[in-house]
C-alpha cells in the first residue's frame, strides 16, 4: 500500500514588543535574570493584567497576512496549571474565541495550508533545573525560576493537517518565519526561543481522506532537524501498520542538544486546565476602524513576490531568494536575471553578507563580469560587497588582464619559451594546452581572463 | 479628649479644618482607643504608629494592600507578606491625606459572613461582644462602629460590607461593579469583588466613595462615574418611587424583629413623600445563592492558585515540587478556602463547566434582567440586608449553609452588579437591624439622598448602648 503523510503545525512566535502583554515590564533578551520583572507578572496578591493594544495590533496584522478572519469579540481565558514557571497558577489565553480565525497559507508550490486559529497569550517563565538528571524537574536538588520571559506576548497559529510532506512542512516553517519577520511583528529565531513550533504526524492509505491517530513532535530546533524527524516518524509509523500494529497518540519530545538522540515517548495525559473566561479582562472587541487600518498597512507578502518572481525564475530559485531574505536586493541587482539569481543564492549567500548593506549596481558589475575574473579574486569580490564605498571597477581592474593587445605579448613570449612543448602540442599533444594556461598564468600573477588566454592559445599554436 | 465612639468623618474633617485638632492628633485618638478596646474586639490584625497625612484616619480591611505594611487577607499563607505597592485605594486613601490606622480582621480570603474565619481569631461586636460583627469585613464595621475607626474601608463580594454594617449599626456601600479599582486587592472573586466605605452616616460614605471612585488604568473592568459623587443634602423622598421586591421581604428565615423595623422605615418612605409599591423579584431570590456558590468559588478556585509558596509567603513541605505546593497549601489555607477551592476546581472541570460555571453565568443574565425590570417601574428597592441581627459567636460555625444564608438577602442584587446601600433602621433586641436600598447601575447618588433622607427621619444613634 502506499501511504500519504498528514501533518499539522502549531507555531509559537513572540511578538516584539517593547513590553510585556499583560504589564509594562520592558522586554529585553539576555538581561540579567528576574530584572524585568513587577508585582503583576511575578502575580503578586491583588495584581491585574492590562493587554498591551500593540501586541494586539501585531495579532491583526498576523492574521490579514494569514488572510484569517478578525472576530469581533474575542475573550481571553485562564489556562490552569500548577507549575513554578506559571506565576499566577494560570496561563492567560484564548481557547474558544480566539482573535485570528478561518485563514489560509499559499506556499510556493501552489499549495494552500488551512489556518485553523492565530490567537495571543503569555509565555511562561524559565525554568533552571539544578543537580539531578536529564533537565527536569523530577529528581532535580532544586529549581531557578527566571521570570523576565513571563509574561511574554505569544501568538499561537495553528494549522490545519494540509501539509502531506517533511519537505512541505519545512517550507511552510520558513515562508511563514519570513512573514513575520517583514511583518516587524517578531524576530522569529529559534535560538533565542523566538519562535518554537509542535508537529502533528499522522499517516493514511493514499486517496483516503480519513484522519488516523496523530503523534506530536516537540522540542525540535531547526526547521533540517524538523524535516529528519518528520521523516523519521513517518517511516515508523509506516513500519508499524504495516505489521499490522496500530498507532498510539504519544508526544515525542526531540533533545534539541542532540539531533541523533531518540526522542523521549510519553503518553498524552488528557490535562483538565478548568478554563475560565479570564473575569479581570473585558472581552476584546477590535474596532473595524483599527482592523481596516492595519490591513492597508500589510506590505507585499514574501508569498506574493515568490509568485510574482516565479515568472522570470523557476519556483524553487524564487522562493530560495524570498524566505532568505534576498529577493528586494535580487530586484535591484541589474544583469541577467537567472545569473544574478544564482550568484546571490550561491556564491555570494556564503559570504554573510548583509542584503541591506550592498550597492546593488555595484553588485550587477561584478556579477556581470564574473567569467572574466579570476574565482578567487570574484569571491574576494563578493566578500567586500558589504563595505561601504564598495567599487566593482576596482576589482576587474586589479584583478584581471583583460585586453588582448596586453595579453599577446605574454602568449607569444611564453610560447617562444618553450619550444619542444609547441611542436609536441603541435603534433597532436593537445593536453599541453594546460601546460601554456599555467606559464601564462605565472607570468600574470594569476590575473589575467582564464578565457582570453586559452584563446590566444589555441589560435597562436594553430598557426 | 475627642470621643472616637461618636465623633463622624464629616466632623473629623469640621476639627481638622478649624484646627481643632490635627490629623496627627485624630490619628493618635484612635490608636488610644484601639488601645483601650480592641483587646475585647480583635477588629485589627495591623496597627501603624506613624502614618502620614493631616486628614481624618482611616481603617483598611486586610485584603487591601499597602505598601510595606503586612497584608494577610486573614490567612496564614500570606503570614509576614508585606506589599511592595500600594493597591489603587490605598492610594486614593494616601493621595486624599488620610493617615492609615491599621489593616482590620475579616474571614480568611473574605470567605465568611462573621469573621470567624479568620486565621487570626474572630472579631467581636461592639454591641454585644457575645455575638459575631459579620462578615467577612467584620473587622472594618467593628472598627468603626467600636469608635477605633472614624471610617473604614471593606470589600463586598456577596454581602461582605453591606451584612457587616448591617450587624454593627453602620451604613455600608457596595459600590456598582466597575466603579472602584480592584488593583491590589486580594482577589477572591474577580467578578464579583468590589471595595466600599463603612461609616456611621450616610454623607461619610458619600465623601469616602468620591475619594475611591473612578476609572482606573491598572483595572479594565473599571469605567469612568457618568456623574460626579454628591453629597446628599434633601430630607424627604419627594417624586421617588421605592419597591419593595416580596421575595426580598418575606423570604425564609427573615427574623421578626428584623421584619418589623424594616416595615416601619417602608412607612417613613410613605411619609417622607415617597410613593411605595409592591413589587416580585421570584428567580433572582430563588437562584441568586445557588448561582453564587458556583461563580464565587470557581472564581476563588483560580485567584488561590497563586498561593504556592514559591514567590512570596510561607513555604512547607520537603519533599520533590508536588509535595510543597501540597503541604504549603495544606497548611496555609483553612478550612472555608479549602472548601471554595474544593467547589469551584470541580465546577470548572472539563465536562462539568457548561452545566455549573457556565450555567450560572447564564442565570446571572436572567437575574440582571428581572432586576432590570423591576428597577424601571421603581427608582429603589428596599429590603432588609439580612434576615437576622448579630448571632452568637459558633452559633453557625459548624453548618456552612446556615452561614451561608446569612447573605440570602444581600447577594441577588450583586449578581446583577448592582449598587446596594446598608444603613441602620432600628433594633431588634437590642441589636441592630439593617435596610438594604438597591438601585440602577451608577445609582449611588439616589441610593446616598434616599439613605440620607431615612437616616436623619429615623435618627438612629450609631454608639452601641453599651458604650454610651
Ligand atoms: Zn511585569
């Protein structure tokens, strides 16, 4: 039988706000522990919360983007569990009406993911498991609660199971963390905890439109590593109907310091977390003015300009140079489209160099002449795009003996040099050919175009 | 000497204007006064020695927070907590210069209705020392009605200024839901909860509840007054027109005497030119209670998460992290927040919330609309404020629901998030009996002429009889 993957996503960005959701602590990554911190977020008696109207206005913002539905009242609720990272003994969040709803995802491919919900809440403090094993809290001497991160506007998006690939799900991860990158509403980076994502993998006979039991797949710190493990699961899950066994809803918790170690397995505990309508907050009711206003402010979405650059270039190249941020400069760069594509995706992405600072005439120059140079002294080139007051000109100057009239005399004397090698070559040894590159090459210090000498060459020893 | 057991706010202020005496001075009565008498009381948990402000003292019920002066809300989980901010009244009390005289005793989480739940031992009536002040801001009406307090602050959830005031012969306000800033209050039900004045006359709690009134950043669910606070002058009820809701007045188990001294003052309505009209208020008595304990002790379940011993508070327990929440929680909470917490964890469970919390929000609609309707064929309804007057220290102790009925009365109309108005109409037995006014949403300025106009043609005398 041939078997077709089912996979859902539930992404968690945090917005970048200048303070947190629910009290104006100032948010700042890396500061020094427990500093961002008041009477509210660390849920001293008495304390209320207050939303933040920008972490919402983000929300909105997200949700034209996912071309979701704003509702027009929505409530926030009291998610209940005791954990020392949850303050309050309560995460603040909205479970049944929540702000974004009915949107959906075009991907490069065509494709279109459902977006079941996009909805804001409070991240949780950190946790530091001291003495024990493994990181958790079980058997740990004891633990450090660092609350600058409680508090933390979240928004949660959760897919519907639209994706049927690793390789599907890993470019929906990377066109959706561009979004909300050019949104201005995250920085989306995983190694700051900025974004964090669970996947939902079930598999079904092809054709079948029925939903079989789901496994979720947490902890993963890349979108690579998401894709091994995606595939991973789909191949065990395979392994396991095939045996005639049945899937078992588990969660698989990856070890984000270690991508070859197994997941952990545990079963699903149907947690009750009592929700509450949270009775401190009025419900959320976004005035249409303010809805209408955010949705004239979306920009062209990276989804709409790799659609729109998918006509000069191929898809996968287009969407290449959208979600790594390239396309603006690619648009800019002047040359040949397919070459300047391939140049900013290859050669020039292993430099690291900063989109925003190139001069991209500049940029078009060298790439334009980039068979004239030398691939050592063009990859020296690329390298100090990024510098300001950068000149192509320099650089083929420098670089490269260009003209034949300064060439000639080099080929000649190189040849009159050596003589047995021209009759060799002459009578039939043409791999000598090499041979006179090299001296020429020598003699110019590696300068001179590759291409002119070997045609000086040939037609010299013609002769 | 000042007489504290006499002495109102409104002539504090007269004293302090004409330098009679200072703030200072006022503040130092008191605490001679506390003194004197709160050994037999017990209405303080905290006193303050030197407090700021040159305006007529003030007692606070200890679920207000006040910076750096402890703040238990009665229970042992909050043994030694000492506030780093000041709550939003607290602060209005500050800003208006009324110096703090100490934090008063109520029921553990304000979950009672004598002060017996406390962890710190109950307080006393000044009336009769035998018997409870009520609840759970006993503390705040024994304060004051003992003359250690020219005025108090409480807090009302179901009935907790307005039962209390009624007991000790105190005019009590429960402000309108929205109208005083819940920030720094020690919450026990977020939806329910609402800060208001004890005092000994009707124009003491209009001028303490234009101090704390008003729309509040730090709160959403506050809103601005549509009118200002006024002081009630007018001596008749000219043009109004008062219902008395039948259920309200003759439910179960309302005392005869209480009965009675309520009829006399629906007779001075009449006489004063009101004109008096029966009216029915059959679901919102019938369901208000049941309704109630199921939304205050959901409620309650999850504001008492918090109290785990991690950040704040005492901390037992040895073992792993389950064991401490356990044994922390164990021993700081007694019994009537355990129960609460009991009641309300099951009523939010998965599979029961529609038919306990969710049914009970949907009653309270039905609740809000018949008092709707009542409260457009009448300007104010009337009432007793509880069906009994102070009961004996442990009569209801061991029977929750005896306890609990002592708000039957008090509790329908805080389910619609109306304002009610508690001022002393007579005794009973020597003891004093409360008459509940309700009004419209933002109705407090009616509710202040309306008692302002009873209190002066009943001329009730606020000094218990056995302290004159
Ligand atoms: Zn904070």
């Amino acid at each position: 039988m041939k078997w077709a993957p089912v996979i859902g996503l539930e992404i968690h960005i945090h917005l970048k706000t200048k303070t947190k959701m629910f009290c104006r602590c100032e948010l700042e990554y890396g500061a020094e522990e427990n500093s961002r911190t008041c009477p509210v977020c660390l849920a001293h008696p008495g304390t209320l919360p207050v939303p933040n109207a920008r972490a919402i206005e983000m929300t909105i913002l997200l949700g034209h983007a996912l071309q979701c539905e704003v509702v027009e009242r929505s409530v926030f609720h009291r998610k209940h569990y005791f954990y020392p990272d949850l303050p309050k003994g309560y995460q603040i969040s909205q479970y049944d009406q929540p702000l974004c709803v009915n949107g959906r995802f075009a991907l490069a491919d065509g494709s279109e993911v459902g977006i079941t919900r996009a909805h804001l809440e409070e991240d949780a403090a950190k946790n530091v498991h001291m003495g024990g094993s493994g990181g958790r809290i079980a058997g740990a001497d004891r633990t450090l609660v660092d609350y600058n991160r409680a508090g933390t506007p979240l928004v949660e998006i959760v897919t519907e199971p639209d994706l049927r690939s690793s390789e599907q799900a890993k470019r929906f991860l990377q066109l959706l963390r561009q979004t909300v990158v050019e949104l201005g509403i995250s920085d989306a980076e995983m190694e700051k905890g900025s974004l964090r994502f669970d996947v939902n993998v079930s598999i079904r006979p092809e054709g079948s439109d029925e939903l079989r039991t789901r496994t979720e797949l947490k902890n993963m710190n890349s979108f690579n590593f998401a894709a091994k493990g995606i595939e991973r699961e789909i191949k065990r899950q395979i392994g396991i109907y095939e045996s005639g066994g049945e899937v078992e809803q588990e969660t698989l918790h990856f070890d984000p310091g270690n991508e070859s170690a197994p997941p952990l397995r545990s079963k699903e505990e149907a947690q009750d977390y009592r929700y509450l309508p949270e009775p401190d907050l009025v419900p959320l009711v976004p005035g249409r003015e303010l809805v209408e206003r955010l949705r004239g402010e979306l920009p062209e979405l990276p989804g709409a300009r790799i659609a729109r650059l998918a006509d000069e270039l191929d898809t996968d190249l287009a969407e290449g140079l959208v979600t790594s941020g390239r396309d603006r400069l690619f648009e800019q760069v002047p040359g040949e489209r397919r070459a300047v594509a391939n140049v900013l995706m290859n050669q020039w992405a292993a430099t690291g160099v900063d989109p925003a600072a190139v001069d991209a005439d500049e940029l078009g120059k060298l790439i334009e002449a980039r068979d004239r140079i030398p691939r050592a002294a063009f990859t020296e080139a690329l390298e100090a795009t990024g510098e300001p007051g950068f000149e192509a000109e320099r650089y083929l100057a420098d670089g490269q003996i260009e003209a034949t009239a300064d060439l000639e005399p080099l080929v000649e004397h190189v040849l009159a040099a050596n003589p047995s090698q021209v009759d060799d070559y002459r009578g039939g040894k043409e791999g000598l050919l090499g041979f006179f590159v090299g001296q020429v090459m020598k003699e110019t210090g590696g300068r001179a175009n590759p291409k002119l000498v070997n045609e000086l060459l040939r037609e010299k020893l013609k002769a | 000497m000042t007489d504290t057991l006499r002495l109102t706010a409104e002539e504090a202020m007269g004293l302090i204007e004409r330098s009679e005496a200072s703030g200072a001075e006022l503040h130092r009565a008191y605490l001679d006064a506390i003194g004197e008498r709160d050994g037999e009381l017990h209405a303080y948990l905290t006193t303050v020695e030197a407090a700021e402000g040159a305006g007529v003292p003030i007692a606070l019920k200890d679920v207000i927070s006040t910076k750096g002066v402890e703040t238990t809300a009665g229970s042992k989980i909050l043994a030694g907590y000492k506030p780093v901010f000041d709550s939003t009244v607290a602060a209005c009390c500050k800003e208006a210069g009324l110096p703090l005289i100490g934090k008063t005793n109520l029921d553990e989480f304000a979950m009672g209705s004598s002060t017996e739940n406390s962890a710190y031992g109950p307080t006393r009536n000044p009336w009769d020392p035998e018997r409870v002040p009520g609840g759970s801001s006993g503390g705040s009406a024994a304060a004051v009605a003992g003359g250690l307090a020219p005025w108090a602050l409480g807090s009302d959830t179901g009935g907790s200024i307005k039962q209390p005031a009624a007991l000790c012969g105190l005019v009590g306000l429960r402000p309108t839901y929205g109208t005083v800033s819940r920030y720094g209050i020690v919450a026990f039900a977020s939806s329910l909860d609402q800060v208001g004045p004890l005092t000994k006359t009707v124009r003491d709690a209009a001028f303490l509840y234009r101090i704390i009134a008003g729309r509040d950043p730090l709160d959403s669910t506050t809103v601005d007054l549509p009118e200002p606070v006024e002081l009630p002058e007018t001596e008749d009820l000219k043009g109004l027109r008062i219902g008395v809701p039948r259920e309200l007045n003759e439910a179960e188990g309302i005392e005869p005497g209480v009965s009675e001294a309520v009829q006399r003052a629906i007779e001075l309505c009449r006489e004063l030119g009101a004109e008096v009209g029966e009216t029915t208020l059959p679901r919102s008595v019938e369901f208000g209670m049941p309704c109630y304990y199921l939304i205050a002790p959901s409620e309650a379940s999850s504001n008492l998460a918090r109290y785990d011993g991690v950040r704040y508070g005492p901390r037992s327990g040895k073992g792993d992290i389950r064991e401490m929440y356990m044994q922390t929680r164990d021993e700081g909470f007694g019994d009537e927040p355990k129960r609460r917490i009991m009641l309300g964890t099951y009523a939010l469970s998965a599979g029961y919330y529609d038919a306990f919390y969710g049914q009970a929000q949907k009653v309270r609609t039905v609740i809000r609309d018949e008092f709707a309707a009542a409260l457009e064929q009448f300007d104010v309804l009337i009432s007793p404020t509880s069906p009994t007057v102070a009961f004996p220290l442990g009569a209801k102790t061991e029977n929750p629901l005896a306890m609990y009925l002592s708000d039957v009365l008090a509790i329908p109309p805080n389910m619609a998030g109306l304002p009610g108005l508690s001022i002393p109409c007579g005794l009973s037995e020597g003891l004093p009996v409360g008459l509940q006014l309700i009004g419209p949403q933002f109705s407090e300025n009616l509710l202040f002429r309306t008692g302002h106009a009873l209190e002066r043609a009943i001329g009730f005398d606020f000094v218990p009889e056995r302290l004159r």
